[in-house]
C-alpha cells in the first residue's frame, strides 16, 4: 500500500511538472505574440472590419497618445501658468512700481474716444474670452490641478458644466474677434515711434532712468498694437482649430488634422490667456484713468495727453475733438 502511494505521488508530481511547464510555454508564447502585435500595431498595421469609418480597420494611433503626453506635461502646466503665473508677477510689479498715475490729476473734460458700437464689440469678444479662457482651464488642466481635490460628483458635474459653456460661448467670441479684427486694423499698424516706447516700457516704470518718462503715441500705442495683432493672429487659430474640434460632422477633418488642431487650439489659447492678463492689468490696475474708455467710451482729456499725445494733437488739428457734454 505505501509503495502505491509512493507510486502515485511521484506520478502527480510528473504530471503537475508537465502541466505547469505546459503552461509556462503556453504563457510565454502568449507573451511574446502579445508583444509581437503590439509592435505591429505601433507600426501602422491594420486589420479587418466591416466597418467603413476611415479609421477603424486601425487598432491604435500612436499620435493620439503623444498628444496626450504633450497635453498633460507641456499644454496644462503651461495655461495654468499663462493664467497665475502673469497674475503674480503683476501683483508684484505694482507692489514694487505702484501705477502710472495723471501727472496732472483729473481734469473733468472727457474726450470721445469710442463708438457705442465699438464699446459693445469689445464686450462681445472680451467677456466670452475670459469665460473660455477659464473654462478651457478646467477642460485642459483640471483633471491634474483641480480634481484631485474635489469628489467625483463635484467634478463631473464641474467639467460638463465647462464645456457647455466653453461650446456655447465659441460663436460670440468668433464674431467679437472678427469684428474687432477687421473694424479696428486702420489704427493698429505699426510706426517708428513705436520703437521708442518700447525702449521705455511705455513710460509705466516709475524708478531709475525710464521715470516719467512718456514716449509718443498715436490712437494706440505700441504695447495695444502688439496685443491686437496677437489677439488677431492667434484668435484666428484658435477660431479655425474650434471650429473643426467643434464640429467634427460637418467639417470632417482626417484624424491627423484633429489631433493637429487640439495642439494648435491649446498653445493659441496659452498666448491669447498670457497676452489678456497683460491688456486688463495695463487697462485697470496699472493705467490711472484708463479703464473709463471701455465703459463710456471717452477718456479724460489730461489721460489722452499723457499717454495718447498724437493722437489727441491730431483730433484737435483736424477738428473732431469732441467733449462729452
């Protein structure tokens, strides 16, 4: 009897022996056909489907997940310190500069300076710009800089919300930057002078050898101008890019030119939210007077002298300088 035992115990050591190597053979071979396609997939390689989409015979798109990197590691910490980073080193600034204040104070005589039409434009671009700008933050950056400190529910709820507004507000922003491209180029084009207040930071430094110092300028000045030809070059990519990101039906871009355009719509976005932050300090914290322009659409005729001299010297030769009465 002990010797049957014996006997059957080396046979089930055997036979467990051979099924374990059976299967060390069968995992290994899996293994290495596993790492066969998926080596064949990254190459390109595409299989049946009865399927018609253009895609869809292709397993993987490596592209996709290069644009996934590039968004996370480059394009999120990138708008999230277009956003912040600008906002402190502003705050900064003028804790260290102060503003550039009316040599002369106020002197109650309000210059015409805008249209109605004009103020209403610049709202139309300026309020969905700002709200696309923060929605395309959570959108962008928020499952790394902002999820992680919120519930799931809280989140979701957070990131739809976002993209319904960022979709809704696309159009009036697309039609705000249009109008202002087109309507208000005549008097963005550069001059040499612009030059000159660029040597002096356009007299807003309040130390050393650029104090009081206030470099010539016409209806806009250098820094407006550079801002303007930004906001119409990149408005214009990232309106393009939009559009096909936001209708994908009605455009049908390749999968190339989708994954194209997300890269383009992010960076455009990064520089139109640094160069923002820089035009509303300039408009409100740092210019003493200036913000009144975009509200009433005239300016005060001491800050008009001060910072737009050849362009009031023009209104007053050519007779429309008009007051508000």
């Amino acid at each position: 009897m002990n010797k049957l035992f014996k006997h059957l115990g080396v046979a089930f050591a055997l036979l467990f022996s051979a099924v374990c190597f059976a299967n060390g053979g069968e995992q290994a071979v899996a293994q290495a056909s596993d790492a066969q396609m998926w080596a064949q997939l990254k190459d390109g390689a595409v299989g049946y489907t009865a399927s018609k989409s253009e895609f869809h015979g292709q397993a993987i798109n490596t592209y996709d997940l290069r644009v996934l990197d590039l968004r996370a590691d480059w394009l999120a910490p990138a708008l999230m310190a277009a956003l912040f980073g600008m906002i402190a080193i502003f705050i900064v600034f003028i804790k260290i500069n102060g503003i550039s204040k009316l040599h002369h104070g106020f002197s109650g005589k309000m210059v015409y300076r805008w249209s109605k039409a004009d103020v209403a434009i610049h709202w139309l671009g300026a309020i969905p710009c700002l709200l696309l700008i923060l929605t395309g933050l959570v959108l962008l950056a928020g499952r790394f800089f902002i999820q992680p400190y919120l519930g799931e529910g809280v989140w979701a709820g957070l990131v739809n919300g976002a993209k319904q507004v960022h979709d809704v507000l696309a159009i009036p922003f697309m039609i705000g930057w249009l109008l202002m491209t087109v309507l208000w180029a005549k008097n963005q084009m550069p001059k040499m002078y612009d030059i000159k207040w660029f040597m002096v930071v356009g007299g807003y430094i309040n130390f050393g050898p650029f104090k009081g110092k206030h470099p010539d300028a016409g209806f806009a000045n250098a820094g407006e101008k550079l801002w303007f030809w930004a906001f119409a070059i990149f408005g214009l990519v990232i309106s393009v890019s939009g559009m096909l990101l936001l209708f994908p039906n009605l455009f049908e871009p390749s999968r190339n030119l989708s994954l194209l355009a997300l890269i383009l719509h992010g960076v455009s976005a990064i520089i139109i939210c640094a160069f923002s932050i820089v035009h509303i300090f300039m408009a409100t914290a740092m210019s003493e007077g200036g913000m009144e322009c975009m509200v009433s659409g005239y300016c005060d005729e001491n800050w008009a002298t001060q910072h737009h001299n050849l362009w009031f010297d023009e209104i007053k030769a050519n007779g429309t300088l008009k007051y508000k009465e």
